[in-house]
C-alpha cells in the first residue's frame, strides 16, 4: 500500500464535450492539475495522467482524466488503481451530480450511484462502492429535459459567470478531503443544517 491519492475526473473524451456539464469533473481536474504544476500525459490505462504532490510535502496524487466514454469509466480507474497500487479507499472519483444545486459541492464515501453509470462502471470494475466521491452540482434538468440531454449540454450563460468559483471550490474539498479527512472536509464544505 502506498500514500497516493487516485483522483480521477469523469467525463466524456474530445472536444465537443469538454463544456458539457457532464464533464465538470475533468474540468475540475484541470484546475487540481494547475495546483501541481505540470500536463495530463497519456498512460496505457486508457488515461490523461499527471503525478505530483498537492502543495511542498504535500499529498502525493495521481491525477486521471480517462480516455473512455463516462460510461465506461470503470476500466481505467481500475487499471490505475491497480498500476499505482491505490486500494479503493484511497479513489477520489470527481463528477457532475444532478441531485444537489449548481454550485454546491458535497462529499461521501460510498453509497449508490444514482442513476450515473460513470459510477456504476467504476462500482463494477473495482468490486466495491467504498470508494471517495466529490459530488459537483449541476442542477436539475429545467421542465421535462431529458437527464442525458441535461448533462451532455453546456453550462448555461449566467452558470458559466459562476463556473469558476465552482470549479475552485471542488479543488479545494479535494485537497481538504486528501489533507483532513472525509468528516473535516464534510463539515467544511457542506452547508450547514437550520436548526
């Protein structure tokens, strides 16, 4: 076992993708990738790699930006995990989450998919759900859109304005949740409940 940190970025390859909301976790990726310093290079994982450390003796991570469709996400994140020798415990999957608002950022361990099948393939692929996720809100499909046309859409004009703080915000519960913890970085990042 080692102290490295699998954060993979989920989303769809090629460039009339890249500003879908679908692909919000890559695009948080690039954004971690600007925190370490260097380019994605290709790895035989069917991945877009970058190795390096969050901040001077900081965390040692893997950033991965798979080369897969969403839906088929689960081959490469576990050929890395495999490869780097990241037990599932120690797997940040980073995504676009429908159930909470846009702009809001929350984080789990483990659970149910909820009708994502990026999830569901890396569920299957690494025989468990006790892997981390950091959840990256993009709202509820307006009327009745269709969820897959929703998410294979760009963010909206007035979203784009926001997209941004979002993005930095997502950074950030993921280098809090590799630095503290789950619970710390749940209890910073999540908003409080009213009494």
């Amino acid at each position: 076992m080692t102290d490295t940190w699998l954060i993979v970025g989920l989303g769809n390859p090629g460039a009339e993708y890249a500003h879908n909301r679908h692909n919000v976790g890559q695009m948080v990726l690039d954004e971690l990738a600007a925190r370490v310093g260097g380019g994605f290079k290709a790895h035989k994982s069917r991945a877009q790699v970058l190795e390096g450390r969050l901040g001077i003796g900081g965390p040692r991570v893997v950033l991965a930006k798979p080369s897969s469709y969403m839906n088929v996400s689960g081959g490469p994140v576990s050929s890395l995990s495999r490869f780097y020798d990241i037990a599932p415990g120690s797997v940040i999957a980073v995504h676009d989450e429908i159930d909470i608002p846009f702009n809001t950022v929350k984080l789990k361990l483990g659970g149910g998919e909820g009708g994502h099948n990026g999830l569901r393939d890396i569920s299957k692929a690494l025989a468990t759900k006790d892997y981390l996720r950091v959840r990256v809100g993009v709202g509820r499909p307006p009327g009745r859109m269709d969820t897959a046309d929703f998410v294979l859409r760009d963010f909206a004009a007035a979203e784009r304005k926001e997209l941004p703080f979002l993005l930095d915000t997502a950074a950030d519960a993921v280098e809090c949740l590799v630095r503290e913890g789950l619970q710390q970085a749940q209890q910073k990042f999540h908003p409080a409940k009213a009494q």
